[in-house]
C-alpha cells in the first residue's frame, strides 16, 4: 500500500519586502518623505499615492463578520514573555529586542487572523530628531543615577506603529433626577460688638429641590482608544493630539523598516472603554438639560446606534530599557515631536540635596543669630 504524502505545513507569514530597483537590497520608509529609501546605494523611490479615502466602518456589520469573512490580514505576531507584548519582527529576523520592555525575544511565535488597519499615520519625525530628543531628555533628568547612560541611548530607540481603534456613534440617554434652584431668607445671628451680644440679620442661600428627567443627544466623532495594553495609558494620553486629518489609507510601504504591534484590545472591547470615555459629555448634557441652579442625576440609560470605526496604525519612537530590574520607557510621537519618558530615580542624590538644603539653612539660622 502506497502511503499517503504529507502535505507540508503552511510557511508563517512573512512582513512584505521592497527591493531596491538599483541594487536589491530592502528599501525603508524614509520619516517625513513619503518614499522608501536604500540604506546602501541611496536611492529614493516615492511612494504612489492612494486614490482611496479613508472611510469609517460599520460597527454592527463588523460583528457579524468576526466570526465568518471579515477582512483580516495574517501576521506572524512574536510574544514577548516579559511584558505581554505582541508585535512584529523586520524581514529575516528571527531574534531581537522587545521595543515595550527592553527583553530579549525570539521569533516563536504563532500566526494568527486579525482585523486589517484601515489607515495610518506615517512616521513624520526621522530618527535622528527622535535621538536628539532622546538625549535631551536624558540629560535633563534631575536626581537620574550617573550610570543611567550606560543603560540607554539612541541606538535603542525602536519605532513602532501602535495599534487603535476610533469610534463614531450617536448617544441617545434617557435620564432621571433633580433640579436644585437657589433662595434666599433672612435669618437672625448673635455676635459680639463691643462687649455687648448684639442681634444682626443676613442673607443666607438655601436650595430647593424639584424632581426632573428628560432625553438628550450627543454626538462622538473620532474617540481613539489605543488597542495595546503594552505601554501606560497615561503615558499614551500625554502624547496627544494626534493630526488625525493627515490619515492616508493603509499601505505596506509605510511599515517597512518599522515594527508593528499586535492589537491586543479588540473591537468590542474597545468599544466599552469608548463608551467610558464618553462619560463626562454625556453627563454635561444632562446637567445643562437639567437646568436650574444645581443638578443630581439619579439614573441614566443610554443607546447608542449609528456606531462606525477605524482601525488605524500611530508612530511612535520607543526606547525601553531594564535598569536595576524595572522597565522604564522614553516615547516619541513621530508626528510631532512630543515626549513622555519614565526614569528611575537615585535616592542617594535626593538625599544629598536634602543634606545639602538642611546644612545651607543651618548655616543661614546661626549667622543670624
């Protein structure tokens, strides 16, 4: 009996390569060019601009379909055992560092089916502005360990496409509660005037309550989640404004040469954090429908319908590092140039200014003694 061949196993995924047309080495985005660019012989090749426009999608529809034909694209996405992240590798690229932590990792990773971005913004801030930066920052850090250097610098600066989600939807909210409306008495007071308790009279505020409830609207355009756990949410929100009116449709130029991160947040996931998000404005609309002097809400149910999305892709430069067995981070926005960092602290230094204030103000008491 003839035994049946194997079929072989589907290779992994593989980031898309651009070769040079002049020599054939790999071609990278070059920030700010809107061309990818040969490290080796120099040549510029501009990327053709996309006659699609970035358009909002479904939300509902996209539901129904993550189960069944969504539009997907397949990575090989590398988890990083240190931090939890989940990203990309360059071309070839079997071993290098996690850009969120700083660790060693090791392309082991499976393939797996996610959501396609939409749209991008590219990198904007070349590398070298992104250094200068960087060390701007470093040198400026007050009480930093004089050995902080050695564990950092601009060749660890990575830069990596942050996945996201933005939502439009409309916010209608039935709502329950009381309107507070300011009057005045006048009421009497004893005080003291001359030895002698005296009775006065003054205004007092008091607050009448009267029960309320009504409808409002709200309308949310562009509301970004970021869809990585990988990097702190404060961190992330100082990086803000992003110029969210310069999105270009996606296109694999753009991540060439760049690492790209696994979103680890899904659609509907991102979506409640949305909805959380949209809070404050939906409670400001029932206070001002409320009216009077002061408002309470005691209930609210809100619907939301006319939901869309975009999965989008933001640039950032990354410098993670491990110093005394703690990951600390430096983030660029590639797109304009703001910075956030985290830096350990030497509590040595700290202590010797103390001891240098204390002994300055002891030295000032006994001269003017």
């Amino acid at each position: 009996m003839t035994p049946t061949p194997r079929t072989p196993p589907p290779l992994p995924p593989r980031q898309r390569q651009f070769p040079c047309t002049r020599c054939g080495a790999s071609l990278a985005f070059a920030p700010g060019a809107d061309a990818l660019n040969c490290p080796y012989c120099g040549t510029s090749n501009t990327i053709a601009k996309s006659d699609e426009s970035v358009q909002e999608q479904d939300y509902q529809s996209e539901l129904a379909r993550l189960s069944a034909d969504q539009p997907t694209v397949e990575v090989l996405a590398v988890h990083c055992n240190v931090c939890g992240a989940e990203s990309t590798l360059k071309p070839n690229v079997t071993a290098s560092k996690c850009p969120f932590c700083g660790s060693g990792i090791v392309a082991t990773g499976a393939s797996k089916k996610l959501i396609k971005p939409q749209s991008l913004l590219p990198f904007h801030i070349t590398r070298s502005d992104a250094n200068e930066r960087f060390g701007k920052w470093i040198g400026g850090l007050w009480f930093a360990p004089n050995n902080l250097k050695h564990h950092t610098g601009a060749s660890g600066l990575d830069g990596v496409y942050l996945p996201c989600w933005t939502y439009d939807c409309t916010a209608d909210t039935q709502y329950t509660g009381r309107r507070g409306e300011y009057y005045w008495v006048t009421e009497s007071y004893t005080t003291r005037e001359n030895g002698r308790a005296v009775t006065r009279t003054r205004q007092a505020r008091k607050i009448r309550w009267w029960p309320a409830g009504g409808f409002v609207t709200d309308e949310f355009d562009d509301l970004l989640v970021m869809a990585s756990n990988s990097l702190p949410r404060k961190q992330l929100d100082r990086l803000e404004p992003w110029d969210m009116e310069h999105l270009c449709p996606y296109g694999d130029e753009y991540l060439s040469g760049f690492v790209c991160q696994s979103y680890d947040i899904n659609l509907p996931d991102g979506f409640e954090t949305a909805k959380q998000m949209m809070q404050p404005t939906i409670d400001r609309s029932i206070c001002h429908d409320i009216g009077g002097d002061e408002q309470r809400i005691n209930s609210k149910d809100t619907r939301y319908h006319d939901v869309s999305y975009k999965h989008i892709l933001l640039p950032v430069w990354i410098s993670a590092y491990r110093y005394q067995n703690k990951t600390f981070r430096f983030m660029v926005n590639a797109r304009t140039g703001e910075v956030q960092g985290e830096r350990p602290i030497s509590w040595p230094k700290v202590m010797l200014l103390a001891a240098s204030v204390l002994t300055a103000l002891a030295v000032i008491w006994l001269w003017m003694k």
